[in-house]
C-alpha cells in the first residue's frame, strides 16, 4: 500500500513535470502562466513532503535538497505568471541557482538509483550553468534554447525517477 506522502508527492511530481513542460511550449501569455502556476504549487507542494519525508529518516542532505527545490520553484513561482517572461528573469536565475544545489544535495546521497542520481546532476549542471549565464548578464528566459530548453527534460525525468522511487517503496511494504 501507498503512504499518503507517497501518494501526494507523486501527483504534485507529475503535475509538475506535465504541466512545466506544457508552460514551456505554450505560446499565449495566459495559457503559460496558468499552467506554470500550478506546476510551481505542484511542485513546491512535492518537494515540501519529501522534505519532511526524508527529515523523519534520517536522510538530512536529501532532505535539504528538497526543502531548497520548494524555496527555489517558490521563487520563481512568485513572478513567473504574473511578470511574464522578460519580466521573471531575475526569479528565474536565482530560481535555477537553487533547482540546481537542490539537485545535486538530492542527487549525490546514494539513497536513488544511479540512473535517477546521474540526470539529477546533469540537470543541476545545466540549471547552475543558465544561472550563472543570467547572472553574468544574458537575457535568458526560461523559454531560450539550447539552455534553460534543454534542461527541462532532464529534470522531468529526474522526477519521473523519483516518482517510481516513491511506487517502489509503497509495493515492498
């Protein structure tokens, strides 16, 4: 049987993953915020359970990890919809300057799956690496290819990862 956490953290995982990507392609204003608006509650939702999840066993880093995911998604959650692109810039950096530190503190403990851990690095390697682009004075918005673009299914599938890491420790009990 499924924890209810397990449960809960999954669903706001997968609305995030579904509903980001969905942003992402989306052309009018609206219909982006919209969706991307209910991927940040999704997500800081998620990351905030698995927080206190991986707390209560002992998994601190792990833990960090995902409570810094919440703070970074929170941040870019507070401009995003309602600034629009051009506007979220400054949110979207240091958003994906705390996505990409949560990322690795989630994904260097050897408490997933190497595959899991191996596209979480990647992708923090990659959010770091936009943030440190904007920072340094790009005009990079959370649409710009090759990067942030790019990145987006790497972390997709670092929560489909987690998402099954979740299933799996509800069937072994």
């Amino acid at each position: 049987m499924q924890s209810k956490i397990n449960v809960i953290a999954a669903v706001g995982l997968a609305l995030g993953g579904a509903l980001g990507m969905a942003g992402a392609i989306a052309t009018q204003q609206n219909v982006q915020a919209i969706l991307w608006a209910i991927d940040g509650a999704g997500l800081v939702m998620a990351a905030s359970l698995l927080a206190m999840k991986y707390f209560r066993t002992g998994n601190d880093v792990v833990a960090g990890g995902f409570l810094i995911f919440a703070i970074g998604e929170g941040l870019i959650l507070l401009s995003a919809p309602a600034a629009g692109l051009t506007g979220s810039i400054t949110a979207f950096a240091g958003g994906t300057a705390l996505w990409g530190t949560a990322l690795l503190l989630v994904s260097i403990p050897k408490l997933f799956a190497v595959p899991i851990r191996i596209l979480g690095i990647v992708s923090a390697g990659l959010f770091i690496l936009t943030s440190a682009r904007i920072f340094w004075g790009e005009q990079l918005l959370p649409t710009s290819a090759p990067l942030p673009t790019y990145a987006y299914p790497l972390l997709v599938a670092t929560f489909v990862g987690w998402i099954w890491t979740l299933w799996r420790e509800g069937d072994s009990k």
